[in-house]
C-alpha cells in the first residue's frame, strides 16, 4: 500500500471513530434531558406522553393527602391556571409545604396524573427554580388579562 493509500485509510478510520463518539454522546444526552413543563402545558398536551419531564408551580392548598404506608402522597400541582393531580412514593423534601413552590420529575400516567419518581421543594422564602416562577407569571397574566371582546349579545 502506497504512504497517500495508508494516510487516507487513516483520516477515514479517524473520521469514523469521531463520528461514533458524536453519535454515543448526543444519544446520550437526548435520553438524559429532562423538559420542563407548567401545569398550563400539561393540560394542553404539549407534554410529552411516554417520557419523562418535569412539572412546576404550587402545590395546591388542601391537596396534600398521604397514604396509609406513609411514604405514598398524592397532591395537586398548579399554576394558577390550571391543575395536575401528582403521586410521589418516598420522602418528601424538609421545606415542601401547600401554598409553597415544587418542581417534580416524572411522567404522565393513562388517566392524565403525574407519577413523580422525584421532588424537589423551594430552599428558602424567595427561591423558585426559573422556570416554575416564569410558567407561575405567565399563567397570572393569562389569567387576569382582560378580554378585548365585548360583552356577549
């Protein structure tokens, strides 16, 4: 084999090992990023339906019931706007409380409820995550804007 026929299988042996590596690393990171979704979204289905995502807002007031194993607990997650029942076995967080904000990790079930494999609460009074505050926002300004139609006739 000629040095120019050795050189070339080099580059093209190099190129193909570069695009495998490029290839393992971005499916590696599709199957690890987690969206995050408000309540407002979910109910919309702009969620996705067989993957897992993250849901933020308030937990609703009264909504918080616990099962009778004491690690199941089932609460209403909203944004003002609109609600999404969630269930969660295992330990909740010191800081979680109703009224409070949480962002949890999961998916949707069938029935459109949220089975949460994590929860995350607030660290201190005036903490959100980014993006449960701006879904919080927007869903007030949706919520109180007023409407440029009339009345009805």
């Amino acid at each position: 084999m000629k040095p120019r026929h050795r050189r070339m299988a080099f580059i093209g042996i190099g190129l193909l090992v570069f695009g495998l590596a490029t290839l393992l690393v971005l499916n590696a990171l599709r199957s690890n990023l987690v969206f995050f979704f408000s309540p407002s979204q979910v109910v919309a289905n702009e969620a996705p339906r067989n993957g897992a995502f993250r849901i933020g807002g308030l937990v609703e007031q009264g909504s918080v019931s616990r099962g009778s194993d004491g690690l199941t607990v089932r609460f209403v997650v909203t944004d003002l706007a609109q609600r999404v029942p969630v269930s969660y076995k295992g330990l909740l967080p010191d800081l979680f409380r109703e009224g409070k904000g949480v962002v949890a990790a999961g998916h949707l079930r069938q029935d459109g409820s949220f089975e949460a494999t994590q929860v995350l609460a607030k660290h201190d009074e005036n903490y959100m995550p980014p993006e449960a505050a701006a879904a919080l926002e927007k869903a007030r300004q949706s919520h109180t804007s007023p409407t440029l139609e009339g009345p009805p006739q």
